[in-house]
C-alpha cells in the first residue's frame, strides 16, 4: 500500500479556504486518493475521493496532480466546526484503509 | 438511516473479565471494519468482513482477540480475558462496496482496570 505524507497540523482563519497538502509519491495506477476526517470523539468521517481527474463535492475538492504523487484537499470556506484531524489515505488491496497519522487543522475565529 | 450502530458506548471492566462489543452496519452494506484507536498507535485496522466472511484478520493483535458476522446485519468483537492495555475506543465501520468509502460508528470507549 501507497504511503501518505502529511504535515502535523496547520491553521487556518474562520472564512478563509484551508488547503491541506498530502504527498504521496509510490501510489499506483490503479489506487485512489480518499480523505477522512476525525472531530474530536466521533468516528472518522469520509469527505472525498479521486482517482485521477479534481473532484468536488459539498464539503471539499480534490485536487491531484498530474503525475498523481501528490494532491491537496480544499475547505473553500472553513468554518470553527473544520477543526478536526484530516486523514488522506491511498486504497490498498481488497478494500483496506490504513490511516496515518493525519493532519491536525485549527480553525481560528 | 441509521448508520453504523455501535454499543455500548462506554465500557468499563475490570483486568480478567471477557468484553463484547457489538456493531450493525448500515443495510445493504457487505463490508464491514473494525478499528482500534489509541493516544499512541492511532487508528489500527483489526479485522474486516466482506459478505459475513472474515477476509483479513492479520491486525487482530493476539489471540485473545475474536471477531464474528454471524449475518449480514449483526457483528461482535470479542476480547477474553481484557487486559488494561487493551483499553481505546474501538470503532466499527462499513461500506456498500469496493472503491467506497466507510462510514464509521460513534464507537465504543472500553477501559480495562
């Protein structure tokens, strides 16, 4: 399975969009980008995934890069209720995720 | 819908003591998780079904550890005897198919005294 990259934690001002990085460079050409995130106490929550093209949808967008070893998730107007962990997340064989370490995101007012 | 049940919520036990943690997936759904999140090791896949069969079971950390899918809409994660460093929250997820993404129950926090 793919191993992901992601910085500890970052912040980000209330209304302003969050742009969280994600390096993932020995995906192969069949594995998906996914992106989780986890508020403090709950179960983790899928956000989005891709394969290839940007995807959007109504929480975020996902941007990949061309070469697919990296991709970025977008919070277009974070909001206090963001601050969570964010995990991005490679599929592996048979339907397995392996979650990292992830990022922590602090949405400041 | 529902989504994911998990109970109890909470568990306290005492060191010894067999400890059964019980989850329903969503209908419909033929993959089905379990995940154990600590302070230390983060989030660890133990063991995962598809179609009510155990698949992989290779992050079940010792034998003490059981899981079982008896049909499609009732799963159980068995720990006997517990022991203190057995306690995290103990998370059970599931998913329609391949290339989806889980949904995840509120889980279950078990502490082990």
């Amino acid at each position: 399975d793919a191993k992901t990259t992601q910085p500890p934690s970052m912040d980000c001002a209330e209304g302003r969009a969050a742009n969280l990085p994600c390096n993932h460079s020995t995906i192969s050409g069949n594995e998906y980008v996914y992106w989780y995130r986890q508020i403090h106490s709950q179960g983790p929550q899928y956000i989005i995934h891709g394969l290839k093209n940007n995807e959007t949808n109504e929480m975020a967008s996902l941007i990949i890069t061309e070469d697919r070893k990296s991709s970025t998730l977008i919070l277009p107007h974070a909001t206090l209720r963001d601050t969570a962990v964010y995990y991005c997340i490679v599929k592996g064989n048979f339907n397995k995720f392996y979650f990292g370490s992830g990022t922590k995101l602090n949405v400041k007012p | 819908d529902a989504g994911v049940i998990q109970s109890p919520r909470h568990e306290v036990t005492e060191m010894g003591q067999e400890v059964t943690l019980r989850c329903k997936p969503i209908s419909g759904h033929n993959s089905l998780f379990w995940y154990r999140q600590t302070m230390m090791r983060g989030l660890e896949l133990l063991i995962y079904f598809n179609n009510n069969v155990p698949i992989d079971d290779s992050g079940m950390p010792e034998d003490r550890f059981s899981a079982k899918m008896p049909n499609a809409s009732f799963s159980t994660l068995k720990i006997q005897p517990s022991e203190p460093r057995d306690s995290a929250v103990y998370f059970c997820a599931s998913s329609p198919r391949e290339l989806y993404g889980y949904t995840f129950g509120s889980g279950t926090r078990l502490t082990v005294v």
